[in-house]
C-alpha cells in the first residue's frame, strides 16, 4: 500500500524569521535545495525549482502565512499545468522553539495522483531519503543565511 504522504522534522538552530527567509526567497532556496528557483510569494502565484539531476518542478503556490506556513503544488515537467491529479503538495510548517525552528515538511496527495502504484512507490521511497538529507542540508546552511 502507498502512503499518503512523506513527514519530515527538523530543529534548526536560527531563529523562525530567518528560517523563513531561507525557505521562501530563491536567493536563499538555491543554497540548500535546487539549483534554480523562482517564488511569486502569494498564494495563487507560479513558480519553478530546477535540480541538478536535471528534474524541474512547475510549482503553484497554496499558502505564504508568514512566517509560519509556506505550500505549494509541484508538477514535473516545468511548463505543466498544476492540477489536483497531477501534482503533490508540499507544506512547510515553521514553530519558534526557545530561539530555534522547528520546521515540518509534508509532501501529501498520492492517493489521489494518476500514476500507477509503482511510480508511486518509488516516489516516495526516493523522496523520503531526499527530504531527509535537504532537511539536513537546510538545518546546516540556516545559522549561516
């Protein structure tokens, strides 16, 4: 059975504004997730994150509730268009913690995208050790942003 969704935790040691910057503006995206991105920061706004394995993601941005909540849909190839059954949400939620972040991020939808069971399988086990190792990427570059 495929999941519904991929959660990742972590706490970041810099504090929830510039955690939020470092998750939501390109020039900071760039330093610890894609190789190219691009944010129009409101909900409703497009957007694109380029990768170096040479994946890029249409994005269609859900939700900016500064400086607590960020989400968009993302769809490969870029240039596609952002449907619910062809595109997984991505949610970053962000909790000041005594001077640090804890942020969450929740990748959800595969039940109801058209891939057959076995794309999504794969999906998510690839997507699993991605956001784990990003997560670990961010919690090291945010002190420094």
């Amino acid at each position: 059975m495929v999941p519904n969704e991929i959660e990742r935790e972590v706490l970041i040691d810099a504090p929830i504004d510039v955690v939020w910057r470092v998750v939501t503006e390109p020039d900071q995206i760039v330093r610890w997730f894609s190789q190219e991105a691009e944010v129009e920061p409101r909900p409703g706004g497009a957007g694109r994150l380029a990768f170096p394995s040479g994946d890029s993601y249409q994005l269609q941005i859900e939700a900016m509730d500064p400086p607590h909540r960020f989400a968009y849909r993302w769809v490969q190839p870029a240039g596609s268009v952002v449907r619910d059954d062809n595109a997984l949400l991505v949610e970053f939620t962000l909790l000041a913690e005594a001077g640090k972040t804890r942020l969450r991020v929740v990748e959800s939808g595969f039940d109801g995208i058209d891939w057959s069971d076995e794309k999504k399988v794969k999906y998510v086990e690839d997507h699993s050790n991605g956001w784990a190792t990003i997560l670990d990427r961010l919690r090291d570059y945010a002190p420094r942003a």
